[in-house]
C-alpha cells in the first residue's frame, strides 16, 4: 500500500485555514504559530499536483480542485477522529459485539430505536438482533446466546425489569362467521372454528400458550403468516393488538365480541444475561431500550 504524501496535520491546518480565513486566525484556532501553519499549507501544496488555496486580498480562498479536496478531507478528519474514539470506547472495555434477543409479540419499532440511538454513541459495537417465540426465548436467556432478552416471561434466576404492557387481542376477518355473531360468543363457540397460533420456537421444550383447544389449529412460524391467513379468513387468533392497529382501522379485521371481552394483558420484561457481569455497551443499550419503550 503506498503511504500517503500528506498528513493528517496538514490537512488540518487546509481546514482551519478555510474555516477561519486566514493563517494568522488558523494558527489562534489551532493554538500553533503562523509559521508552523504556513510550512503545514507549503507542505501540503508541494505534495499535490494542483494548488488548493489561492489568496485573494487578504484571505485565503480555495480553487475549484481545492473544494473537491476540501470535502474529501474533511471526510478523511473525521473518520480518524471516530478511528481514535473506537480505540478510547475499547480502552474502556466496550465490546465489540453485542446481542439483543426480542421475542416475537414485542413491538419491533422501539428496540430499532433504541439501536440506533447506541449506533450513534458506539459505533464500533457490533449488534445483532435475533428473534423468538415462546420457550425459544427462555432459552436464548438460559444458554446465555444473547446478552439483552426482551419478553414476556421471567425466568428463575434472571432479575427483569418491566419495559411496557401489551395487548393480546382475539380477531378474525370481518367476514368470519364468528363475527357474524349478533350475541357475545362463547368459549364453546370459538373452539368449533380454526385457531391460529403462532409455533413455539424453542428446540426443548414446546408450550401452547393462547391455545384454546379449538378443533381445527393452524400453526405458522411468525405473526405475519397469522395475521395474512387471519385477512384470508382462515380463522381467529390472539394477536398483539400493534401488529393489527391497522387492520382493524381499515375494518379488514374485527375483534371478537367474546363473553369474556377476550383481551389478554402481557407484561413485557428486559433481562441482562450476565447481570452485575455486564460490560458498558450492554449497560448502555438495556438503558436505551428502557428509554424507547417508555416513550
């Protein structure tokens, strides 16, 4: 790799130059003296093939391939100035990476949020973002496969600290016999007609949370295959009431008119897998997480 001709003190110097106007205010900026600017900008101008600055009257103007280079330096600054801030975050043990793990009924907008607003503080941190159903959370917590859990279950041993509540809600097309019901609809009704649920993603163990016993069950992988087969009509299901604002807006779903209104509140919870062993990313994306879902 050939080194490059012109330092990152020159290009400096070009800038503070550009910016202040002159060298003689370049120099103050910079707390160098005039000198040292001038033999910085000679420098600079003998290593490139076209002039960058040219004076007119007493201040310091850039030529036309002086403001293409001008832009491109100030890109080259400041990525070595995020280079040096990487290193200070590595020095003070930040990792480098770091996973969150969501299960699938929390709302998926915050958790974006929140990573974003860590990118921007850490952005030599790494993150990957998993998602899970049912045990299959539980047990990324247990075997530890991600730092930050997101759900709606605790687990023996783990201190969660509630995030929000959500609402599970029973729904199906509009058009669904069992919305064409003029009475409140028992639970002896509902399970004569197909169930949707949304499949267990755990490996050990299998739970059938929401399951109402119906005679007739499809089973999907994620609640986007449940709420497309809810608009085909092909059953009822609970569902986060978020993942289906829209819908019932737009009237394509109804909520189901049950005897016992049929709403289901869940709690959801942050835990730390290695809490009080935590490093200061980890620490620092559970309290952006916390902050995105209090909004």
């Amino acid at each position: 790799m050939k080194q490059p001709k012109v330092n990152l003190e020159q290009w400096y110097c070009l800038k503070a130059v550009v910016e202040e106007g002159s060298f003689a205010r370049a120099a103050d900026a910079l707390n160098k003296s005039q000198s040292s600017i001038s033999y910085n900008i000679a420098k600079l101008e003998e290593n490139l093939p076209t002039p960058v600055l040219k004076i007119e009257g007493r201040k310091a103007q850039l030529t036309a391939e002086g403001k293409v280079l001008y832009r491109r330096a100030n890109q080259l600054l400041e990525l070595a100035s995020e280079v040096e801030q990487i290193a200070n975050c590595l020095a003070d043990g930040w990792e480098t990476e770091i996973t969150v793990n969501a299960d699938s009924i929390v709302p998926v907008i915050p958790t974006l949020r929140a990573i974003e607003q860590f990118s921007n503080q850490a952005p030599q941190t790494r993150i990957t973002l998993l998602e899970t159903t049912l045990s299959g959370t539980a047990e990324v917590l247990l075997e530890k496969r991600a730092d930050i859990v997101i759900s709606g279950q605790t687990s023996t041993g783990f201190i969660a600290t509630p995030l929000t509540t959500l609402q599970m809600i029973p729904v199906a097309h509009t058009n669904h016999p069992l919305n064409q019901k003029k009475n409140v609809i028992s639970e002896h009704q509902l399970k004569q007609h197909r169930q949707i649920v949304v499949r267990d993603s755990g490996l050990k163990r299998n739970q059938d949370t929401g399951w109402l016993g119906a005679e007739q069950r499809l089973t999907v992988s994620h609640f986007a295959q449940s709420i497309q087969a809810l608009e085909l009509g092909l059953g009822f299901a609970f569902v986060p009431q978020h993942f289906v604002q829209e819908h019932l807006d737009n009237g394509s779903l109804k909520k189901l008119n049950l005897e016992s209104n049929g709403n289901r509140e869940i709690p959801i919870y942050i835990t730390l897998a290695s809490a009080g062993r935590e490093g200061p990313a980890v620490k620092a994306m559970r309290d952006f997480i916390i902050s995105a879902f209090s909004k």
